[in-house]
C-alpha cells in the first residue's frame, strides 16, 4: 500500500505531465481522480493519474484548461444561424445609414459651397460726397469674421450647417439693409 507521500507525489507528477495545463488544487479533484483509480482498480501511480485526469478532463476543475479541452467545448457550442429575414433587415439598415450619410455628405458639401459664395460675394458700398464707393474695408473684415465662422460650422452635422447658412444669408442680408438705412440718413 503506497504512502500519502507517494500518492501525492504520484498527483502532482501527472499534474506536471499536464502542462501548459494546470489543473487546480482542489478537493474535488482529488476525489474525482481517486474515485476514477478506485473504480478501475488501478495503483496510485503518475501514470494512472495521468490517465484519470485526460479521461476526466471535462469534470475537473482547471486553473488554465488544456487546449483539448478547450478545442472539445468551443466544437460542442451550437452554431449560431441567422436567419434570412434578420439578415437582410441588418443589410438593408446598414444600406439606409450608408445612404443617408452620402447625401449627408453631399448635402453639406453643397450648403458649404453656398455660404463660400455668399461670403466672397458681399460687395459694400458707402456713401460719399461724389456718389456711392465700394467699402474695401467692410468687406474685408466681414468676409474675414464669416469665414472664420464658416470654419467652424464645417466641423458640426449637417442639421447644424442647415441652420447655420440660413443665418449667415440673414446676417449678410441685414447687413446690406442696416447700411442702406444708415446712407438714407446722411
């Protein structure tokens, strides 16, 4: 009869066979591989140790489980199967938003092109003792704020640009009309 020196032994030997695998140090382990030695009345050595624990793998607790283990359960996990109706709604979701952005895109790019030529055609006049002149000044520093702004909102969504060429055409029309209501005056 072998000591408990030697079946502790005889374990941590075929624990070592095991590697990279290691197999926890835990009470139910120890049963399971001395119930499996017991039931087929075979001796406490490594060998047999070893034996048990590839038989057992699937039942044995495991700190890191050995590649055949891990192979065996990711083969046993039912395929998962989509079906043709949830496949096509997912395409043609992804269709849409793909569509949607593309006129995004081209929407805003339009929108941008837009307040470019609003800007770069403010043209303001002023009065003067010989007749109406053209404000270089004005038009320098206005372009010069707007396209700063303009910068800016490129950077935003397209409902933001929207919104935000509608204010620039306002700004750039109440420009005009404060300097014409200031001239009337003079």
């Amino acid at each position: 009869m072998p000591t408990v020196q030697e079946v502790v032994s005889a374990v941590n030997e075929a624990r070592e066979r095991a590697k990279p695998a290691v197999l926890a140090d835990a009470p139910s382990n120890g049963h399971a591989l001395t119930a499996y030695l017991m039931k087929h009345k075979l001796e406490p050595t490594s060998d047999n140790f070893y034996k048990a624990i590839v038989v057992l793998m699937g039942s044995l607790v495991w700190v890191v489980k050995p590649a055949a283990l891990v192979l065996r359960e990711s083969a046993n996990k039912p395929a998962t199967v989509q079906s043709a109706l949830d496949a096509e709604k997912l395409y043609t979701e992804k269709k849409r938003a793909s569509e949607k952005a593309d006129a995004d895109a081209k929407e805003k790019g339009a929108l941008v092109a837009q307040c470019k030529e609003a800007i770069a055609n403010y043209n303001p006049t002023r009065n003067t003792r010989v007749g109406p002149a053209y404000d270089a000044r004005e038009r320098v520093d206005a372009q010069a704020l707007w396209t700063k702004s303009l910068s800016e909102a490129e950077k935003r969504d397209v409902v933001y640009m929207r919104a935000y060429t509608k204010s620039l055409v306002d700004a750039i029309a109440k420009r005009y009309a404060d300097r014409e209501a200031a001239s009337e005056r003079l």
